[in-house]
C-alpha cells in the first residue's frame, strides 16, 4: 500500500459513479456528486442498528443494504411474518 491512490480505487470510483448514474471518470471532486453521495451513503450506513424485536407471528430478517461497487453495507433488520405451519385454526 502506498501513500497515492492506485488503479483500484480509481476502479472502485468509477463502478460507483457508473451505479449511480453519475459522469464516469474515476475522480472525486471536493464537493462534487460523487463526494456528496458517497459522505452521504457512508453516514446513513455507519448508524449501528440491533437486531429488531418483532411483534408474536413475526420474525427478524437482515435486509443487508451495500453501496454497489463498494464493499461499504448496512444491516437492515426487518419484520416477517412467520412462514404458515399449515392447517387452519378453529
């Protein structure tokens, strides 16, 4: 690993910019789209969220949320109904 930035990255950038619909040129611009977005996807994502708790009849699910072209993700934890055991009730 050197101090500069090397063809991966650039790489990572570019697959980012072309998932998001921005210009692809592999350059983050102080204050450009791509520093904007990712800033913003980062912060929304760093928030460690537990585990739900789920109402009787329902179950947690990990919804895992990732920046495409990053290896930046999100635990998204949900509520699910429980699958039927089958049978009717009554």
């Amino acid at each position: 690993m050197t101090p500069y930035p090397d063809e991966p990255m650039f790489d990572g950038i570019k697959a980012y910019q072309k998932a998001n619909k921005f210009k692809v040129d592999g350059v983050m611009k102080p204050g450009g789209e791509t520093e904007k977005s990712m800033n913003r996807r980062v912060s929304e994502a760093s928030g460690v969220q537990a585990k739900t708790r789920c109402p009787v009849g329902y179950y947690p699910v990990n919804k895992r949320i990732c920046i495409p072209g990053t290896s930046i993700c999100k635990d998204n934890w949900v509520c699910a109904p429980l699958p039927n055991a089958g049978g009717k009730r009554g």
